[in-house]
C-alpha cells in the first residue's frame, strides 16, 4: 500500500482484509483504470472531505504499488473504495463488489489508442468476470476535466456506446460516465450521489420485492411487457376513445420517425430489439430516463419526445421539477400542470405507438423472441393519479423546503422523502374504485376518503379556468 494508507489507517483500524465480507451495509467500490489517471486523487479527496472533514487538505500522492482502501461515510452509507495499481490486482476480489469505478485521463483520451485501450480494458473485464459482477454498478469517470485539452465526458461516452460490444456488456450495469475533477474535486459528489440513490433504490425494490403486497409497485395503472396487451390494444378501459392527446397519433408518428427511429429497427440483425429496446447511456435517441440529468429529462420532456420508458418514478420527477420551476419562475401553477399533462399525454401515447409498431415490426419479421423483450414498466395515463402526485410532490417539498446553497437534484430530494416511495399512499384518500376508475382517467376526481393535505398557498388553490377538466378544489 501506498503511505497514505499507512498514514491515516489509525483512523480506521481495524482496516478490513481484502478477504473480508463486507459489512451488510458496506458498499465495496473498485477502482480502475490506467495508470496516472488520477483514482489515488479521487479517493483520497474524498477521504478527507467526507471522512476527516477536511475538504481543503492539500496532499501529495505517489505511485500506488498495489492498492490503497479507506472507509469513507456518504449519506447514510458507508463505502469501503478499494483502488488498484492494475485492474489484474483487482480480479481476485470481484465477486465482493458493488460498484466498479473506471478511470479514464480525459486528455490523454485524445489519443486514440489509448482510448481504444481503456475501452478494451473495460471490455476484458466484463466479457472475463461478467459473471461475478452480474450485480455491479458501473461507472466509467471522465477525470481531469480542469485540463484544457481534456475530452468531455459526453465525447468519450459516444465513443464507449459506438462500440457495440461494450455497449452489450454495459448494458443492465446502471452504467454512466461522469465528468470530474480528482484534482479540484468538482464532480465527485454527483459520483455518490448517484450511487448513494441507486443503491437506495435498489434497497427499496428489494423490500418491496419481500413484502407483500408490493408496496413499491406504482399505484398507477402500468402496463409492463408481461402485462401488456397484445398488439394493437392499449392499456384502457376497453371501448374507451384514445387519450384526448392534442396531436393524433399520425403526428406522433411522424414525430417518433423524426427521432430516429431507424436507429432503433427492431429487425436489424446486427442490432436485436434487446438492443435496440434498452438504450443506456444519455446521448440515445430515444433516452432512459434515469440516465438523464434534471435538466435534459425535462427538456426532452418539455419537447413530448418519445422516452424509452416512463415510470411512476419519472412521473414524481417530472412534478418534482415542475414545482420547482414554478417557485423560481412564478409560472402560474395551472399553465405548468397544463403542460406537463399535455405532455405526460403525448408521451405515454408515443411510448404505445412506438411499442406497437416495433412489435408489429418483428411480427412481420417472424422474431418471436422480440415479442417477450418489452421489460420496462410504463404508466398510463390518469388525470386523477397524475395530480393527486403531483400534490404529494408539492406537499413534501412543502414540508422539506430545498435551501438555498442545498444540492436541487430531484436524486437528493427524494432521498428526503421516503414517504414518496409508498406505492400505496394514495389509499389514505381514495378508494380503489374512485382511484382507478374510468372517469378519473381524463379529468380529476376529488379524494373521496378524506382531503389531501395543504400543500398550496391559497392563491394557488384551485385549478379550474387552465383550460383542463380540472376542479381541484384542496381542503386542508
Ligand atoms: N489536472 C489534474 N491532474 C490530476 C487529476 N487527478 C490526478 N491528477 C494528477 O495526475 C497524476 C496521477 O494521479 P494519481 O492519483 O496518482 O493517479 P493513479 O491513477 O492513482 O496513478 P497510479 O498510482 O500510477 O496508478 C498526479 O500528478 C495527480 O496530481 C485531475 O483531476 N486533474
Ligand atoms: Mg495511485
């Protein structure tokens, strides 16, 4: 180990064993990546920040021999971040790790070897000890963006998707490459950040998955691939119209071949629908919402673009922004719920439409197994759950007001909000009938168990006049 290790081991000792099984709670993290790419920096810049509490500390690192680890507290987990001289040093522990940090020198990227041999490296890893890190998240750091001649995270993200086998191996890891600064520091928090609410989320879904009924299943109505309907049928009512959406279908059609679509052909052989379906890094057409930073997931949202999947978590987001934008703007409340329900609208329809025709696509094209490869859950829409949700949003941020200087993300908001998570909170107020029932499909139903809890000023009270079947009348 290097001296740092030996330096500050005191302050963690007993050091854990590289053979040790991590703590439950523990997150063992690897990092990866070239030589001089910087993973002592980053781990001993976060060591001091977050496990002395001395984020300005100035310190000298030297070549690792093998490895270093430190114990380092984030939120309410605790990292055990292990970082090798040379990923071979890694191998015989992989099977103890949840997450695999992977290092790239941004400048020295510009080269084209050796950003070819970083993505090689990577791809070793994966196709070699796939099996042990089935559950890892991954993550590749763009580092020493304070260069002036380093390559942007976005640019070296594209050449990683470009190559399709790493993009396969990539895929189902939760993968993302984050630009940041080990030297300055800048973008080492969004790093935890982002595993912080992954692993949270992950935790969550796992009690859920145990207890029953499901209680992190959303209580909106959702068709999954399992669920859904056969080809041509959408997840309502039967006999009901199509969703009141201000463009027709036509239109959104032409706007999905727009977005192109032919990127996406399900029949294409050298790319299968699995592929084609799952797209995992935010520079896809057709992106996944949780790769998407607040800021793109609502200009994509803003436009109606077809996303590849939209979720009850996307939904709390997506009101989660909304609101916030209203306090920064003074928008009126009711043009903003407008918008985002036209919106949500035209995208659940494309997200139908699209789905629709690819499995047509690969009908026609005899691929049976295309047919079984929709997995993600979708909501449909409802007018009714769609703005008892975004009151409950409106009512935690009431409750847990974001400060000024705190982190804005909707990632860390909703780590303050647990109560957002319950799948079932709506039943406090609504019976399932009214809840789900047709009616409340295109216009709002008040509660009818007992009145939602204040979370508007009363200026804000009611929604009626934006144009929407809304009456939205809060009694607190
Ligand atoms: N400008 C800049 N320099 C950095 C950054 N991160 C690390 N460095 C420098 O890059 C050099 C290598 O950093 P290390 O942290 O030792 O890199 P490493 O990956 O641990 O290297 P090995 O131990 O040899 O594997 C040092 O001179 C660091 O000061 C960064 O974000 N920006
Ligand atoms: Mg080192």
């Amino acid at each position: 180990m290097s001296r740092f290790s030996g330096l500050f081991s005191s302050l963690w000792s007993p050091r854990p064993s590289q053979d040790q099984t991590p703590e439950e709670e523990d997150v063992t993290v690897r990092v990866l990546g070239a030589r001089g790419s910087g993973k002592t920096s980053f781990l001993y810049k976060l060591y001091f920040k977050h496990a002395v509490g001395t984020p300005d500390e100035a310190f000298d690192v030297v070549r690792t021999d093998q490895h270093n680890v430190e114990s380092i507290p984030y939120l309410n987990q605790m990292y055990e971040i292990w970082e090798y001289a040379e990923m071979a040093q890694s191998i015989p522990h992989l099977s103890k790790t949840n997450v695999i940090i992977f290092f790239v020198d941004s400048v020295k990227c510009s080269h084209p070897t050796v950003a070819e041999k970083a993505r090689d490296n990577m791809l070793w890893l994966l196709t070699q000890y796939g099996d042990k890190l089935t559950d890892a998240i991954i993550i590749t750091v763009a580092n020493k963006q304070d260069e002036k001649d380093a390559v942007s995270a976005q640019d070296i993200g594209d050449e990683w998707m470009k190559d399709i086998r790493l993009r396969e191996a990539l895929n189902g890891h939760q993968w993302r490459i984050f630009p940041c600064s080990a030297k300055t520091g800048d973008g080492l928090d969004a790093i935890l950040n982002y595993l912080s609410s992954t692993i949270e989320n992950r935790q969550l879904l796992r009690l859920s998955v145990s207890s029953a009924p499901q209680p992190f299943v959303t209580n909106l109505d959702r068709h999954s691939s399992s669920s859904r309907l056969p080809p041509g049928a959408v997840a309502r009512p039967a006999g009901q119209s199509p969703s009141p959406v201000d463009e027709d279908d036509e239109d959104i059609r032409r706007k999905l071949r727009h977005q192109s679509l032919a990127d996406f052909a399900p029949t294409s052989r050298e790319r299968p629908l699995s592929q084609a379906r799952m797209p995992i890094t935010p520079w896809e057409d057709m992106p996944n919402p949780y790769h998407l930073s607040d800021q793109d997931f609502k200009n994509w949202y803003d436009q109606g673009r077809v996303f590849l999947f939209f979720d009850y978590q996307s939904l709390i987001r997506i009101s989660y922004i909304y609101l916030r934008q209203i306090e920064r703007t003074h928008e009126r409340r009711s043009e903003a719920t407008r918008r985002l329900l036209n919106n949500l609208r035209v995208i659940l329809r494309s997200i139908e439409l699209f789905e629709q025709d690819a499995k047509q696509a690969s009908q026609n094209d005899r691929n049976q197994r295309a047919t079984t490869e929709f997995a993600h859950e979708c909501i449909t829409y409802s007018e009714t759950q769609t703005l008892f949700w975004l009151h409950m949003v409106s009512y935690c941020l009431m409750r847990n007001p974001v400060l000024e200087g705190e982190d804005v993300s909707f990632e860390h908001f909703v780590l303050r909000c647990p109560e957002l998570w319950d799948g079932e909170l709506w039943r406090n107020y609504y019976s399932y009938k009214t809840f789900h029932s047709e009616r409340g499909h295109l216009e709002f139903i008040a509660p009818d168990k007992k009145p939602l809890p204040n979370a508007f000023k009363s200026s804000s009270l009611a929604l009626k006049g934006s144009g929407l079947n809304i009456d939205y009348q809060i009694v607190s």
